[in-house]
C-alpha cells in the first residue's frame, strides 16, 4: 500500500514576449526536468536534511492514514525536498544568529505554499497554502510550486523573503493607512519605529525594555503581579475544530532541524500536546477537561487585569456546547460581556468557505470584571428583552453586513445577545431552576431560526448600498 502518486499534467507559465501568463500540457522537457530533480535527490536522501519523523496518531492526522502516509517527508515529492532541504542547508551555514533564525522564518512560511497538499484555486488564479483548510487535508489535484521563485507567483522562498524584509523596513518607519475614496494614503509619524527591547521579567517592563516573550502554559501566570495589566487579548482555541499541536507538527519538524540544540522547547521529537486544552478523544479530552483547562486561564487572566481593563477575545463555532463550553469558562472566571462585535475573517475566494456553509464572521467579545454582583433574573422577562434585542441586531446587520449567511447571523444575534445574559450570570431563575447558558443559547437559537425562516426571502435579497455602508463606517 503506497500513498497517492500524482503525474504531471499542465504547467502554468509566464511568456516575458507575450507579456502574459498561460497554460500548457507537460512535455517531455517538463517530465525530465523533474526526473532528474528526483534523481539527484536519491543521491542526496541518506545525507540531505529533512525531517524524518513518522506521523504520531491523533485526531487530525488519522485521515491521513486511510491514505498510507506514514512519514512528514511524504507530504513532498521528491523536488521538493530536494530544494527545501538545500536551503535548509544553506540557512544551517550562516553564522549571524539573528539573520539565521530570519531566514528559517521564511523557511516556514514557504513550507506552506510548497508540498502536495497546496492547491491550485483555478477561480483566483493562485496557489492555495496547505492549511487553507485549516486541516491535513490530501487532494486529488495537488499543484507544485516553484520552489525558489520566478517574477510571479505566490509564496516561493524569495516572495517569502521580500516578504519578512518589508516587515523589518515597516519596523524602521511604521505607517497607519488611511482610507481614501480612492485607495489608502500612509500616514507616518516622524521618529516613529518599531523595536523590542526584551526583558526577563515583569518589574523590568517599561524600565529596561518593552518586551517579555514567555513560552508556557497560561494557567500560570504567577510571574504577573495582581491588578497590574491594562488589557488581555486573546484567542482561545476553537473547542474541538483545530487541532493546534497536530498541525504545528508540520512546522515544528523542519525547524527543530535547526534549533534544537539551541532551545529547550526544540528537544522533543514532536510539539507538546499534553496541556493541549481542546477537545480531542485520541487524547481522552472531553468537554469538561475543555471548560476546566480554560476557566483556570481566564481565572488568571481575571487576577492580572486591572479593575478597569478589558479582556478581549475572538470566537466563532457552529456547535452551541462549543460556545457553552467558551463563555462558561469566561462567566465563571469573573468576567462579564460588554459587547460583541462582528468581524468578517475569510476571504471570498478561501477554500474554508468557497462554496460550503461554513460561517464567515468571526465575533470579537469585550468583557469587564465583574467587580460587582448584578441583580438576579427572571427568565421569561429576560428571554423577552433578549429576543427583542437580538431581532432588532439582526435586522441592522442585514444591509451593512455583505454575504451574511444564515449561521453568520445565528453567530452575530447569539454573541449579542449574551451582552443580557452574562450580566446576571448565573442568577438567572425559571421555576425555580437556573437557567445554563446551554439552555439560553439554545432557546436563543430556535428563536432566530424562527425569524430567519419567516424572513428567508429578506436574506437573499438585501444588497448594501454605498451611502448605508459610508454611514456605517
């Protein structure tokens, strides 16, 4: 049993006469070019650098068996490793550290756009990264990148470098874009830059430095004094979509070629996964390790922030339990919703929703310290008032917000609404019961669902007009 063995078909081309991009049938030239890329990495293949680890089992990466991969290095054909693990090499020689460890960074990212898991997007004309599923997701039509780059393409090893250097120039005079009725201006503030001054501890921060970087659990924040930060932002991790450790793997293994003999976090043969706080059952974790493993975070997140500080963070799942599990542990930490704000964060074009009913709004969720006790609820009053709430968000949202889908909306009325609910938390009573924030979103739910039903034609004709979206902006 061996994995997929894809053959070469089309390349895509760029004529500098012609000035224009086009396709053509692989030839023999195309199918030899190749042919020798594979045989001079046969050569190479007992001294060449590349990972050579084995897939460990888990959630993600079980689909991956039913394909007979075994091994990382089986992601690449053999031209691609081929070049990586040149360059690799090539980046292992230099002496600078600093400049070393800029260059694996584009090392990462090229690793992305350059193994038989990238995609051809035929409708945007471009390469699609591996994880533009967010997933270890084999295709049927893989499509090879050029490695080391040519005047056009995506994400190549020099597009990835020209890439990390415009970083490092914003740094030197960084710039706001400001919005023209005609693209963007750059707005520069003169002396203005961007650099970190690391330290090694918190009573450092704004004395010697103004960075300190931490490898670690969150559930340990005891190197951060009670009551000393303005803001918490974060992103917690998506309950039981993402398998964040199983992924990394991918990355981790050819940069652990390079640092593990520098950094401790580089010893182990794979990311650690333990601490993980998802839901994976190839690990034992379920719902309550989740909700267990965040709250303990958010608790000490409560603790370091000031009275009057803010902790802000993203979310959107399809499951309720999912968002149960989330705002629970944000509840019982000692927080409270302010306000919910609907962010779009695919593209159009994203292989994660091209096509699919895949939720487009990420919600970005303001919360306070609940420095006082609110009052205690009735339900039936207060499901009143989130019901009328949520109808009227909705109907706001329907003009302002373009390609709004069904569970967009569901997401958008479900974070607003919790704005109510969070501020009696948990003292919110219906015969004597109280009511868990499961059982409001589900009543929520069946609400919208109700009124998405009755206004479904509303959904698919609403079209927003410049003057709404000017006005909004």
């Amino acid at each position: 049993k061996e994995i997929p063995r894809p053959e070469m078909f089309a390349v895509e081309y760029y004529c500098p006469i012609c000035n224009i991009r086009a396709y053509k049938a692989a030839n023999g030239g195309d199918i030899r070019l190749y042919t020798e890329a594979k045989e001079e990495f046969e050569k190479r293949r007992g001294s060449a650098t590349f990972p050579r680890q084995k897939i460990p089992d888990g959630k993600e990466v079980r689909r991956l068996f039913g394909y007979h991969f075994e091994y990382f290095h089986q992601f690449f054909n053999e031209r691609q490793l081929l070049c990586l693990s040149i360059l690799l090499e090539a980046i292992l020689e230099i002496e600078d550290e600093s400049v070393r460890e800029f260059f694996l960074l584009v090392l990462s990212e090229c690793l992305d756009f350059n193994n038989m898991f990238a995609r051809y997007n035929w409708k945007a004309q471009k390469i699609e990264p591996m994880f533009a599923h967010h997933a270890f997701y084999p295709k049927n039509m893989p499509a090879e990148n050029n490695v080391w780059g040519t005047k056009y393409g995506r994400c190549s090893f020099i597009k990835c470098f020209k890439k990390a250097l415009q970083g490092k120039i914003y740094c030197t005079r960084p710039y706001e874009l400001q919005p023209l009725v005609e693209g963007t201006k750059k707005i520069f503030v003169e002396g203005d830059f961007i650099k970190a001054k690391p330290v090694d501890s918190f009573s450092e921060l704004g004395l010697d430095g103004n960075n300190l970087l931490r490898c670690q659990s969150s559930e340990n924040l005891s190197f951060i004094p009670d009551k000393s930060v303005d803001a918490v932002i974060t992103d917690p991790p998506y309950f039981d979509n993402v398998m964040y450790a199983e992924l990394a793997d991918f990355y981790y293994i050819w940069l652990r070629l390079a640092l593990q003999d520098k950094y401790e976090h580089f010893k182990s043969e794979y990311c650690p996964r333990t601490g993980e706080i998802v839901v994976n059952v190839t690990q034992g974790k379920d719902e309550q390790f989740f909700v267990e493993g965040l709250s303990v975070v958010f608790k000490e997140c409560c603790r370091v922030l000031r009275d009057d500080g803010l902790m802000v963070f993203t979310f959107h799942h399809r499951k309720d339990e999912a968002w149960s599990s989330v705002l629970k542990a944000v509840l019982d930490a000692g927080f409270y919703i302010v306000t919910v704000y609907p962010v779009h964060s695919e593209m159009r074009t994203s292989f994660h929703i091209l096509g699919k009913k895949a939720i487009c709004y990420d919600t970005v969720i303001v919360c306070r310290k609940k420095v006082e006790q609110f009052s205690s609820a009735n339900w039936g009053t207060l499901l009143d008032k989130i019901s009328s709430y949520a109808l009227s968000i909705v109907k706001q949202s329907l003009p302002l917000y373009k390609d709004l889908k069904r569970d967009d909306l569901l997401v958008i009325a479900r974070g607003k609404c919790l704005e109510l609910f969070s501020k009696h938390y948990p003292n919110i009573e219906n015969n004597g019961n109280n009511v868990s924030i499961l059982e409001a979103l589900r009543a929520v739910d069946a609400i919208m669902n109700e009124f998405l039903k009755k206004n479904s034609m509303v959904l698919n004709a609403v079209e927003p007009n410049d003057a709404t979206l000017e006005k909004f902006a």
